[in-house]
C-alpha cells in the first residue's frame, strides 16, 4: 500500500504497518530519492485561466503555465453537517481533526457520529477510556481486517479488486462516495459494531436531525447494517474466487433495540465527535469546473478545461486512486494526455507562425 513510483518499502516487515512517524520519514527518503522540485511552505491562492493556460497565484509568487495538475487531495477540511449548529449549548463539539485523546474531553458521554474508520477507532478508544459512548451508525463498509491469514488489503491488492478501473464501475458517482472502510491500524485486530457492542458502546441509527435539544435517529440501523453484511459477501466471494477456495464467514450484524432519540440537554451526553468524512477545499479554483456541490466535474482526471487536470481523487481512475499506491498507475496515464496536450499547442503555435 506504500508503493510509489521507482519506491517501495524496503524493511524486514513487509506484512506489517508503519507508524505516522514512519510514513512521514519514507515520504521525506522518496523526495530525496527523485529530487522532485517541490515547493514547501507555499499556498496557492488562485488558480484562474488565462492566454491559452493558467496563472497559478501564491504567496511566493505567480506563475504562468501552460497546464496544471490539481493534487489538493480529497481530505482537506472536515465535513461536518449544516444541523451541529442545532447542538445545545454546553455541549463540546469536535471532529478527528482536531481529537487528540479522551483526557482533552470534558467528562461524561461521548455521541460518534459516523461508523467509517475514523468513526469507529474513536468510539472503541473512547469506550476504552472509560466513557458511555453512543454511536450513530449510517452507510458503512464492514471489512475485517485479516482475511483467511493476511490483512484484508493484500487480498483486495492481490485479487486485483483495487485495480477496478473507473469506466468499469456500475454507478461511478456512487463508487466516488463511498464511506472508507471500516478498519484500524493495529494488527490482526478487527473492530466492527458487533465488536463495539459487546464491549458496551450503544448503537443508534444514522443522526437524522435534532430538534428541541433532541438528537434524532433513523430507524433503518437494521437495514443498513444488512446490506453492509451483503457487500461483505459479495467482496469475499470475490476473494475466494481469485484464491481458488472457500474462505471462512463472519457472522452478521446484530442489532439490539436501537434509541431513535438521545435528549441532549440532560447531562448525560457531553460531547459530540463528527466523524462525518472530509471534503476537499477548492476555494482557490476560479476555473469553471465545479458542480453545485464544489467538486471538480472530470472524466478521470481530465477536466473539461484543457490543461487542466485532477489526481489523487477517490476512484478517479482506479479503486486505489486515493492510496499512496494509486498514484503511479494514475500519474502516468495523465501524464499521457497532459504531453499530448502539450504536443497539440506546440503544433498550432508552429502553424500560427508558419
């Protein structure tokens, strides 16, 4: 998962998983490795067409270039629903960006809202902390995190599943959004909602509004829950398939009697995480290529503005898009069309001065 183009890890544990330091330290052997002329410490401030290219503004300076690659990546800013203003007063709202531990908290209970990986690593270190932790459960991706002895994205690499290319998917928008795996970044260790409610974290559908200091749930928690149970399935067979063999099964979801209300304006609840996703921040972009929704409308990475080109997006042109590993592959079939871009300008320039 950390391979990068001409790089890959080279330690004694290819099995295994890097820390955050880590992770940090191979970046920095790779830009010494290629020598890329990278910019540190410089933020763009607009991006905008102009004569044929683009004047890219920053507070280092401006450039003129003929073409631009958007590389801002898709987790910028938290994502954090219009109804947290509806919150009571009193009540501590974060998200994982800004969480560090359980001991910056205020006392008291804690509502997760969302069941991604973010979603569910916090619920299980909060509840381990020692807090009632109550967890609003909506679309999500159940996934274990070893599968039939190996961790679960070996098979997803090995099987080829990551490698599913964009013009190949049933419903791409769908497959663009959906929530990240359920997964956390310990060995062998699988933490899903029958793992948390076992330990004791309470279950609630996903949050569908607050009104009167009230938080209210859906009731779908057990539909939602199945149809994860299916993907899950599907996926494994899919695995199975590749591997020539029937693999082990994990039992379904089990859904208690879920709260469709939490009133949170009697103490028991003291802060809410959001753990609502990211969004990426391209308030920058004055180029006309954002729908209504402020993404970037593109046809795997390439825009409807020549010269002007998007990576590292989820599902931009493979599953992988957005992992350290999907940027080789991606880069190189942009890069394709970004010469043959360049090569169509050197053309008219030349029969223009003819």
């Amino acid at each position: 998962m950390t391979r990068l183009p001409g790089f890959a890890y080279r330690g004694a544990d290819p099995d295994g998983y890097l820390s955050a330091r880590q992770v940090a330290a191979m970046l920095d052997d790779y830009a010494d490795a290629s020598a890329a002329p990278v910019l540190t410490g410089t933020t763009v401030t607009s991006v905008r067409a102009a004569g044929g290219g683009y004047v890219v503004r920053t507070d280092q300076g401006s450039w003129r270039a003929p073409t631009v690659v958007l590389a801002c990546g898709a987790a910028t800013v938290p994502a954090v629903p219009a109804l947290a203003r509806l919150v009571p007063d009193g009540i501590t709202s974060v998200t994982p960006a800004g969480y560090r531990n359980p001991g910056e908290l205020p006392p008291g209970g804690v509502l997760v809202i969302g069941a991604s990986a973010s979603g569910i690593q916090l619920a299980d270190e909060l509840h381990r902390s020692g807090r009632p932790v109550t967890l609003a459960v909506g679309e999500h991706v159940r996934m274990p995190r070893t599968y039939r002895g190996r961790d679960i994205l070996w098979w997803l690499d090995a099987a080829g599943v990551l490698d599913q290319r964009y013009d190949e998917a049933d419903d791409l928008a769908r497959a663009r959004n959906v929530p990240s795996m359920q997964l956390v970044g310990s060995p062998g260790r699988t933490v899903d909602l029958n793992v948390l409610s076992a330990a004791g974290v309470r279950l609630a559908g996903r949050l569908a509004g607050i009104a009167g200091g009230v938080a209210q749930f859906s009731g779908s928690l057990p539909n939602v829950c199945a149809l994860a149970d299916l993907k899950l399935g599907r996926l494994l067979n899919t695995i199975d398939a590749w591997a020539g063999a029937a693999g082990e099964r994990f039992a379904p979801t089990v859904v208690r009697r879920a709260p469709l209300g939490l009133d949170l304006r009697f103490g028991e609840i003291r802060t809410i995480v959001w753990a609502t996703g990211y969004r990426p921040d391209l308030s920058w972009l004055d180029v006309p290529v954002l729908d209504r929704k402020g993404r970037v409308v593109h046809d795997g990475g390439v825009t409807a503005c020549p010269g002007l080109y998007l990576i590292g997006m989820p599902f931009l042109r493979r599953r992988k898009s957005s992992l350290i590993d999907g940027a080789a592959s991606d880069a190189a079939e942009l890069t394709t069309h970004l010469a043959g871009h360049l090569d169509a300008l050197t053309g008219q320039r030349e029969r223009s001065a003819s």
